[in-house]
C-alpha cells in the first residue's frame, strides 16, 4: 500500500516514511505509527504521522502484518 489512504493506516502498523529534510532525496525511514496526524480521507503526498520515536513524515510505504 502506498500510503496515501488515511484507512489503510492504524497505529502500531510498521510504515516507510519521508521525514521533511528528506524530500529532496526520497530518503525512507521505518519505524512504527504511533499517532495520525493527517485528518482528511486521503493526501497525494502520504498521510503525516508521528512514530513512535518521534520522527514525523509522510507515509510512502505501508507494510501489512
């Protein structure tokens, strides 16, 4: 899943995000979704999320358990 589907996110799912110093590489950083931040239905550019370490960023990849 892509990530730009509010739904298809739920908290404790493992996700790549990009945080915003790296949108200009694409770098990816995994970790776990502890809070949506995003409140619409959908984003073209990924939901934003907080993990659970802190790191916010928008949802590039989801990983189905």
């Amino acid at each position: 899943m892509n990530g730009q589907n509010r739904k298809d996110i739920q908290p404790g799912m493992t996700v790549d995000i990009v945080l915003k110093q790296d949108q200009q590489t694409g770098k990816l950083t995994r970790g776990v979704v502890k809070d949506i931040l995003t409140n619409s239905a959908t984003h073209p550019h990924g939901i934003k999320v907080r993990l659970t370490d802190g790191q916010i960023g928008r949802v590039k990849k989801v990983y189905s358990e």
